[in-house]
C-alpha cells in the first residue's frame, strides 16, 4: 500500500514539474509578438496600485478590472513604503507586494511589474525612501554614485527575490519587469547606471524574464532611456499620432511587440489647478487604432485610488499634489464602474474576448450627516508635550537631519525685543509651509510657493511675548523632474528686519500623525487662537452592520469651510484637505474604516483656521458624493508631460 502511494506522489510531482517547466514567457522578434507557452500573446493591461486603497478592497478592484476585458496589470513598488526606516522592511498588511500579485494572479491576471528603485507615479519622492536625504554630503540620485547605489543594491536584495518566485516561468504571474522609470527624462543620462541595474535585477532574477524601460514618444527621450539588453517601450495618451510614436519606438527596438506601457485615459490634479480630464471620445479613438495594428497596451490608471497619509508627492517647480488620485481614471476613487470604462470595454470586446461575468455594479454610498466637533489641543502645545526627540542648535536643521520623514516639525527661538510690530520676518528658507505664531498666537503663514508670503511682516501692536514658533508642515517631496533634493523644514537662516535669528529649540513629530493623535491635554481655553493650528475631535454613531463608503466635506452649513490640514477617521489617516483652494473639496473614507454597529471618531488637524471661530464646538458634514473638480484659478496641468 505504501508502494503504490510513494508512486502515486512520485507521478504527480512529475506531472506539477512539468506543467511548471511548460509555463514560459518570451520575445519572438521574428514575429514582433510576445509568447506565452507557445502561442503569441497580446496584454491589454490597466494600472493599480496596492497602496491606494485598503486591503478590503483588493479583490473588488481587481475583480472590477477583470470584468472590463483586461488581462493584465501593472504596479508599480514604491521603495519607501516597504523601507519607512534605513534597514527595516515592512511586507505586510496594505505593503503585502506577494500577497497583492498572488491575488492578482487567481483572479486571471498576469503581472507587469515596475520595481525602480525609482518610480515617480505622484507619490511621496517618487517612491524614494525619505533617509536617503538625511546625509546630503557625497549622494547623488539616478546615477553611478557609490552612496546611492550602496543603499539600492541592499534593497535589491530584499525585494528581488521575493519576486523570482513569482515569475511567469517560475509558476506565478510575472511576465516583464521594468528598469528604472521613464529615465530619459532625466538629465543624468548615466548609461551605465541603467546597465548597473539591468545586471542587478538580471542576477536576482536570472535570464528568464523580459526586462524592459519606458520612456516618452520622442528620440530625445529614447536616447537615454534605453539600455543594451533591455526591451524599449514608450508611453503616449491619446490624440497622438499612433504611428509617429511607434516609429521612435522602432529606432531603439526594431523587432519586437508595439507596446504603448503608460496610455492616460486621465491625468494627475495639482493643489490650485482645475480638475483634470480626459475626453473618452479621445480614448477609444485612439485605442482603437493601436489594437487595430497589434499593439499591447497598458491604461495609466486604470484605477487611481487615493493618497492616503502622506503619500502625494509634488511636480516642479513646487505644485503638490491633493489627496485624490482618481485620475479621471476609468474606475473612480471610491470604485465606480463610469461611462469611460464601459466604452473601452466596449472596443476591448472588439479584439479580445471579454470575461463571462457581469460588470459588477458600483458599492453603496452613505451620508453619514453632521458630526460635532470640538476643540482638544493646539498642534503647538501637542507636539511639544508628546515629541520623542527634542534638541537644541545654533542654526535650525532640516527635517532629515532631525530624523522627520512627514508631517510637521516645531522650530521654537527666543526673541531679544518683543517688540516686533512692523518688523519683516525673512521666511525664504521655509520647506514647504509655516505657521508662525507668538507664542500660542497666530501672526501668519508662510509658502514655499506663493514668494509674496515669505516675507512676513509683523502685526503684533503692543506684543510682549518673546517666544517665536514656527511650525513647518511637509506637503510632499517632489517625485518628478532634475532636482529630487527636496529636502524639508527650515533650509536657511531666519531673520528678523536683516538680523539672523539663532538658538533653535527643534521638537519633532515623529510618527504621532501617522495615525489619529489622542491622549490630549487640554490648553487653558483663553490661550485659544481660532487661527493657529488646532486639533479637534468629535464621534458619530452608525446602525450599519457593513458600513458604507462615505465622504468627509470640510465644510459647516453656516460657518463656511475647514480650510487647510489633515483628517483622520478613527485611526486611519485620511490625507490632507484643502478646500479653499481646490479642486478637491472632499475626502473618499472606504467603509472598511469604519466601525460598524458602534461609535467612531473624526479628527481634524486644523492648520489655517477652522469655522468654529472663537467657539469650542463647531460641524462637519459626512456626505455620499465626491466633489473633486471645485473651479479654480490656475488651468488643468498640461497634460502627458
């Protein structure tokens, strides 16, 4: 009996060993097609990101892309999220990589994966970890220079090879990776750092996988894009002469697939500018004529999602980005099956067959109404009660230098003379925003972006307080362009009517924001300025056994809006809000964030000015519609830069 089961075993191990060692995934340049297990093979893949939705929601998303006729995804890995702190990596929960491409994989798809080390995709430096900043001495980013590539080939050689196993020909889902990201765009132009990385990912990955570069539709961008042994594709919206564009493709990869790696069907919002949009007459037009001469395409986005925490990055010279990614995308923010999505199904259709199952229809929405809110602490007297690290120093030094990834750092000094009024307060080396206050007292913001601000003049009549806050809040790193030494808080002395202002106190935030600050300590209310950075907490109740998806309107029936800061719905980190500025108004909250059947808790961190004016207690509406395209006064960002 145990004979005839050890042969039983025997025989299916063979049989798995060579179903495994069928599985293959190449390039057959004489047909300009790619294979997979034999037979030519043509993706229509949309972009999704893990880290841009909960984990609960994976398999919807993913579900909801299967059912629109594609057969592939594309992700991108940013670095930092999976090394928050040099050496210490984090694969689990909503960072699940193995998880995420697994799923993918039982759902149908296969995988198209785009691991850097850098990344851009409007996220926090471009997926860059934040400590790479710390020691600006000998760094150089994107190039052959021994203090960046130490730090990439050590994470290398954390990640690749949870991905070899993944591989198409290893039995997982992987088809192709890519080197680095649109890298022609970048003015180094360091051929052998790409063929640094080509070796890298080659000897983590082996020689079975089609490694391949994206670059924009111009031979300028090709030139240094691409690298030996590496397929070259480009990337291109719509309204673009189809033709035109493979042809530069063709003068870097004459033999091959077309492959259109990054198709916008919408683009990226910036904090101040209209909404962007994409035309999906434009997009199937298009569309269609690619897949009419064989190309593989790949939607970015397909699905967007959300900048949850402090993820959004910034474009030059200094434009960041808001909470929302939705992209214009052909699935929405909250995963809202639009008219987009069911016309490009609709020419997918026309060249591949689509799947059996029914579009899914779109998750329920709930207003969830008004939410009390009242007044816990100012930001000021927060920080500097719960701060993990305090120091002192004759010059104030840089978030990285303090060990400050996000949110906020206080820099306090003492002023010689309180008598300030009128006096001009230099603010020129502000990175990104401060908040500048005597002592608990409000007298004027500070943007890197608007230069009339940085220049603050003083309207204190009568002060005798001598102590000088400023809180400097982090807005994102910039993710894209030449200068990616975006370092944050204070980057040059202050000074006061010319004189430079010296003796910094430096409490920083730490990791207190990443989620819901509690454990409040209450300020004597008279110290209470309306127009300082506050904190304000309320709780509501829900009936519901599955809560709903639902939105955070910044805004009170009477009063007018929350202006500027970050909210969270019990400890999950929602992002920051804007309102005033627009174009987006609301905050998606999923309803796996919330707490079904019981009691759940909103806070705002308040940075401008809240509503409640001199009361304690002020509303905010819970709504169950986004609003994402308030009119402004700057245009749409150009778009396919």
């Amino acid at each position: 009996m145990y004979h005839r089961l050890f042969v039983i075993l025997i025989t299916i191990a063979s049989i798995c060993t060579q179903c495994q060692s069928q599985r293959s995934f190449t390039i057959d340049f004489d047909r300009d097609t790619f294979v997979k297990d034999g037979k030519p093979f043509r993706y229509v893949s949309g972009s999704i990101h893990m880290y841009r939705m909960p984990r609960e929601y994976w398999t919807d998303r993913l579900e909801r892309m299967w059912a629109a006729g594609l057969n592939a995804i594309q992700t991108y890995v940013f670095w930092d999220q999976h090394e928050p702190i040099e050496g210490v990596y984090n694969f689990e929960d909503n960072n699940d990589l193995v998880g995420f491409i697994q799923l993918a994989q039982k759902i149908g798809f296969v995988v198209i994966l785009r691991i850097g080390p850098y990344g851009c995709g409007e996220h926090e430096f471009g997926g860059f970890p934040w400590w790479l900043l710390r020691n600006l001495d000998n760094i150089q980013f994107r190039q052959m220079n021994s203090v960046y590539l130490n730090a990439v080939t050590r994470w290398m050689s954390v990640l690749l090879p949870k991905i070899r196993p993944l591989l198409y020909n290893n039995g997982g889902p992987v088809i192709s990776v890519q080197v680095e990201n649109e890298y022609g765009s970048y003015s180094a132009c360091d051929h052998n750092y790409m063929g640094y990385l080509r070796d890298i990912f080659r000897q983590y990955l082996g020689e079975n996988v089609v490694l391949f570069t994206v670059d924009g539709n111009g031979l300028n961008y090709l030139r240094c894009g691409t690298v030996r042994g590496v397929y070259t594709t480009i990337d291109f919206g719509p309204d673009t002469n189809v033709n035109e564009s493979f042809n530069y493709q063709r003068q870097y990869a004459p033999c091959g697939p077309l492959i259109n790696t990054e198709f916008y069907p919408g683009w990226l919002d910036l904090w101040g500018h209209q909404h962007s949009t994409v035309s999906t007459d434009s997009i199937v037009k298009t569309l269609d004529q690619m897949l009419s001469i064989g190309v593989n395409v790949n939607f970015y986005m397909f699905y967007g999602g959300t900048n949850f925490g402090f993820t959004s990055g910034a474009d030059p010279d200094y434009n960041p980005q808001p909470t929302s990614y939705d992209y214009d995308a052909p699935i929405s923010e909250p995963g809202d099956i639009t008219l987009k999505y069911m016309a490009i199904r609709t020419i997918i259709g026309n060249y591949l067959p689509l799947p059996s199952i029914p579009v899914p229809g779109n998750n329920t929405k709930k207003a969830y109404g008004t939410v009390r809110l009242s007044f816990k602490q100012s930001l000021l007297s927060y920080i500097k009660t719960h701060s993990s690290y305090c120091t002192t120093s004759m010059y104030p030094k840089r978030f990285e230098e303090l060990g400050q990834n996000q949110a906020f750092v206080v820099y306090s000094t003492i002023l010689n003379n309180p008598e300030v009024q009128g006096k001009v307060l230099d603010l020129s080396g502000i990175r990104d925003r401060a908040y500048v206050l005597l002592g608990e007292k409000s007298i004027g913001i500070a943007y890197r972006a608007n230069s009339s601000s940085l220049k603050l003049t003083i309207q204190a009549p009568g002060n005798r307080e001598t102590h000088l806050n400023i809180i400097v809040e982090n807005m994102g790193r910039l993710n894209y362009g030449d200068n990616l030494f975006d370092t944050k808080g204070i980057v040059k002395n202050i000074t006061l009517n010319g004189q430079m202002l010296v003796n910094w106190t430096m409490c920083i935030s730490g990791s207190l924001f990443d989620q819901a600050p509690t454990d409040f300590i209450m300020n004597e209310f008279e110290n209470f300025d309306p127009n300082a950075p506050n904190i304000y907490t309320g709780d509501f109740s829900i009936t519901d056994k599955i809560p709903s998806d639902t939105f955070l309107l910044p805004i009170t029936v009477s009063k007018g809006y929350w202006e500027k800061g970050v909210a969270y719905i019990n400890k999950y980190n929602l992002g920051r809000y804007w309102p005033i500025l627009g174009p987006q108004v609301t905050l998606y909250i999923p309803g796996p964030w919330l707490n079904p059947s019981g009691m759940n808790s909103l806070t705002m961190i308040e940075l401008q000015s809240s509503p409640c004016g001199n009361e304690q207690i002020c509303t905010i509406e819970l709504v169950d519609y986004p609003i994402l395209d308030k009119p402004t006064l700057l245009p749409a960002p150009l778009l396919y830069k």
